[in-house]
C-alpha cells in the first residue's frame, strides 16, 4: 500500500498488485496460479500489474478476481469501458523515415508518390 493510505487506488500500479494479491487469496489463488491458468510467465503478470499495457491479460486478470478491466486499470480505459488507444514509443512515432542516409517526412513521401 502506497503512502501509509487506508484505501488501495487501482490507477496506483503499487495499489493494484496489492488489490490483485489480497482477492486471490481470497480466493486461495497465487499470482503463480494465474500465470499458469493464462499460460503465461509470472513475470508477465507482474508487468501487467504494474502497468505494462496488455490488451489480452488485462481483461483475464480483472476477470479472475470478479472486477471489470476498467475498475483494475483505469488508465488504459475510457469512462465507458473502452480501451484507450494504444500510444505509440519515440521509435514508431517519429515522423521521417530514413533512406539512403537522406531524412524525409512521411508527408512529403506520401505527396511524391
């Protein structure tokens, strides 16, 4: 639990390994337990939890401990539940492509052609 608080905030990475934990051992479930039930490694689990974006495990994970994925990562979803697009890294979003050893942007290719 962050910051010595009573109540455990799911947008908190912290907060929601913490949430996860405490409703699979009421369920007398482990993180290892679910990794094997999604055929995944531990450590994936974690970085989900932890706020590794995954399209595919967030939905399993909520589901395993009877929440909706926009309850347990509520930053990757809208208000009505659907995900939020994905943001690109600095790698995809750059905005010139290299060829030859020349920079050109994408525009200027697209209107070239």
């Amino acid at each position: 639990m962050s910051n010595n608080r009573t109540t455990l905030d799911p947008s908190d990475p912290e907060d929601r390994v913490e949430i996860v934990r405490i409703e699979l051992k009421r369920r007398g479930l482990s993180f290892a337990d679910l990794a094997r039930e999604f055929e995944v490694n531990p450590s994936t689990v974690a970085l989900v939890l932890r706020g590794h974006k995954s399209a595919r495990l967030e939905p399993m994970i909520a589901a395993a401990i009877n929440w909706q994925p926009q309850q347990l990562f509520p930053k990757n979803y809208d208000t009505k539940g659907n995900r939020t697009a994905r943001t690109r890294n600095k790698r995809e979003s750059k905005q010139y492509t290299i060829r030859a050893g020349v920079k050109s942007t994408a525009k200027t290719e697209l209107e070239a052609a």
